[in-house]
C-alpha cells in the first residue's frame, strides 16, 4: 500500500503542483537556447530586431535567444569571423545568401514559412532565406526650410542637371549640399547606385554577366560615367567635409541642424530623422537621371532571416526554435509595426495594414510609377552576383578618389585588375 501511495503523491505533485511553479506554456524541461545575428550598421533597424527577440522570448519562455553582434566593419565580415571561430549562429539575418549557401552553411527553409511570401527568390531551385522586405527605391530626403529660403522647389528638380543647379545654389549659401555617412563603407552605396542604375544597369542589365564572360571591362565608357558622376559631386564641394568621419547614424543630426540639406537615402531614414528632430521639416523626392526619367531600386531580394544548415541537420529543437522566431517575426502584429516604424515594404503574401505617412506614400507612388525599378548592383543573384567583397573594394576605392589620393583612371584599372584576382576561384558564367 505504502508503493501505491507514494505512486499517487508523486501523480498529484506532476499534474497538478509542478504546472503551477512552471508558469503558463513554459517547457518543464530545460530552456532552448539558440543563438543569433543581425546587422546593426542602421540603428533603428537593429533596434527593431532586438525588440522582436525580445518580444519572442517573452512568448516563449522556454526558449533563449543569444545575440552575437558585432559593431565592427562590415557585416559579411563578422559573418565571416563566426563562422571562422566555430561560432556561425543558429538564426541568420542573411544578406549574402549565395556565398553561404555555396559553402554549405544554410540550410533550406520549410514550405510553410516560404509560403508566407508573395515572392521568394530561390538559388539553385531552393529558397534559404524569408525575405524581410523588399528592396525600397532611394530618395533625396530634403529641408524644406533651406529650399523655402533659397526658392528651390522640389518638384522643379526634373532632370539631373536641374539636381546639379540646386546644389550649386545650395553651396553658395554657405550650407554643405548632401550629407553622407561615409564612415560606413556601405553607405557609399547609395549614391553609387544612382550612377549604376542610369548609366549602366538601365541599357545593361546584365553587365556583369558580361564581365564575367570577358566581354566588358571596367575601363569602358559606362563605368567611367558612373566614377566620374560620383567623383564630380565631391569635386564641386557638394558633400559635407567631414563625410569620411560621419557614421550613418549621425548624418541625420547633420540634416536637422542645418548644416546640410539633403540627404540620399532610403525611407528608412524617416524615422531616424524625426527622432532627432521632432519638429524638422522635411520632404522625399526620386532624383532623375539626365533625361528626367527615373530609374529607381527596388524589388524582392534574395535576402532575409535563415538557418545555420548545421543546426537544422543535427538540432531539432533549435531547427523548430528559429522556425518559430520566423512565424513570430511575420505574424501580422509584428510585422505590421516593423513595417510602420521602420518604413519598410512588405515582402509577405499577405498584406500588413499599417498607417503610412505622406511621405512613405510617395515612396511607395515612386516605387509603382518607376520608369525603370531593379536591384542595386550587389543585390543580384545568379550569372550578375558580385564577387565576394568586391563591392566593399569598390567602395573603398572611390573612397580614396573622393580624397584626391588617387585618379578615375587608376580606379578603373584597380577595378579591372580586382576583378580579375576576385573571379579565379569564382566565376558563375564561366565555371558554374
């Protein structure tokens, strides 16, 4: 009798005691412990994803979510570092999918959560990543109050050249025309997306496809044009001096203070904005090429939250664990508010409804009436991917240019001569 007792005492403290003490949907076994990544170059970005970890763990108390972040360089670079030291994160904000997926570090996502998307774009015939937007078209983000003072009219700028005049009369007032957050190798980017979508991608939007079948150069007159449109923006004392210094954090602060009126950048720069200048006035126009078309960014990526392919392959509770950040991630009260603050597009079949402002829906009537819309440069997959950290080299070189420590043409031909180091051991057209 005393066994039989001692049965039920044990049954009674299980099913109806130890529930009490776990707490509600807590695991009464030990806590999942996964591991994450994201980039954390843009501030109010980075702080968005935080709070989504944190919102989930919440949620989910049975599972632990460790942050391994890095401040430091660029962003495939600490990516690289992890998975150097053994240390490749279970959950992944992926932005360079297919140099991961050829080294075999992500794994294939489930039909359930690909499925989420309007549209994915696949490597190989598979899909590694849940798109967390899509691509946004990039704008001059301006003071209205430096516009008002010198009669500069946003709606008067319909060719370049009349971009070029603006700024001309911008910098005779005595204020820096642009503000660029050139302490950040990527920031670069934007401005030299501008020049690659009007000069290069529009008539060719397979020139790199081209370049690795031998058949242009960085040498020829299309690449020439876009160096040469960057470098003439310094060259005519258009950009902020303290460019090289300036974070992308802290070129909103040099907007709303005056000492400069425009800002190229994407919608995401709203908040940014605002935040540090509550009461600033400011508006959002696409910048024309020199015929007055627009040929804006834009579209689905092959960007987005993945797995650790190791992880999925040994780990099922991890594997479900990151499966359910994703789902959390994109259920409709979240997203929507990752959307709204962030001022991002949405990539998921179904279609968040968030409040947008006016100047988010003129984002939004640029991105539909585009003459022109595709990816930048280094967000193409496939025959016109990138070689590994040529773009960051790029960058730095025009960087260098922009200082007066070297020419347009020994950038074109260190471009060339890159370009040939970068594409021995990788070459999609050549040797897929």
């Amino acid at each position: 009798m005393t066994g039989l007792k001692n049965f039920f005492v044990v049954l009674f403290l299980a099913v109806f005691i130890l529930p009490i003490f776990s707490g509600p949907g807590q695991d009464r076994g030990s806590a999942t412990t996964i591991t994450a990544t994201y980039a954390t170059g843009n501030e109010l970005t980075a702080n968005l994803m935080r709070e989504r970890i944190m919102g989930f763990q919440r949620a989910n108390p049975n599972v632990r979510i460790v942050e391994r972040l890095s401040n430091e360089g660029a962003y495939l670079d600490s990516l690289r570092t992890l998975d150097a030291v053994g240390e490749f994160p279970d959950l992944i904000e992926m932005r360079d999918t297919p140099l991961f997926v050829r080294a075999g570090r992500l794994g294939e996502l489930p039909r359930d959560i690909v499925n989420l998307f309007e549209i994915t774009v696949p490597f190989n015939g598979r899909v590694y990543t849940a798109p967390i937007d899509e691509s946004y078209p990039t704008g001059i983000i301006y003071s209205r109050r430096i516009f008002n003072q010198l009669g500069i009219r946003a709606e008067n700028i319909r060719t370049y050249q009349d971009f070029l005049a603006a700024c001309e009369r911008i910098r005779a007032s005595g204020v820096a025309p642009i503000v660029i957050g050139g302490a950040d190798i990527w920031h670069i980017g934007f401005w030299w997306g501008f020049f690659w979508q009007n000069e290069v991608a529009v008539r060719h939007p397979d020139w790199i496809a081209r370049r690795y079948a031998n058949q242009v150069r960085f040498t020829d007159p299309e690449i020439r044009a876009v160096i040469t449109g960057l470098n003439e923006l310094f060259q005519r004392g258009f950009i902020e001096r303290g460019w090289a210094s300036t974070s992308e954090g802290l070129a909103p602060s040099i907007l709303v203070s005056g000492q400069a009126a425009m800002y190229y950048i994407g919608p995401f720069a709203f908040n940014q904005i605002t935040e540090a200048d509550p009461n600033f006035d400011f508006g959002f126009f696409a910048l024309p090429d020199r015929n007055g078309r627009i040929n804006a960014m834009g579209g689905p990526t092959a960007a987005g939250w993945a797995i650790n392919a190791d992880t999925q392959r040994t780990d099922p509770a991890k594997t479900e664990a990151v499966y359910n950040f994703i789902r959390y991630f994109f259920r409709n009260d979240n997203y929507s508010e990752f959307l709204r603050v962030g001022n991002f597009l949405p990539s998921t079949r179904a279609r968040p409804n968030y409040p947008t402002t006016p100047l988010f829906q003129e984002v939004l009537r640029i991105a539909s009436t585009a003459d022109n819309k595709q990816l930048n440069w280094n967000q193409k997959i496939g025959n016109d991917e990138l070689p590994p950290n040529f773009r960051n080299y790029c960058y730095r070189l025009v960087g260098e240019l922009f200082l007066n420590q070297t020419t347009v043409d020994e950038v074109l031909r260190a471009m060339d001569r890159e370009w040939e180091v970068a594409t021995r051991d990788f070459n999609p057209v050549l040797n897929p």
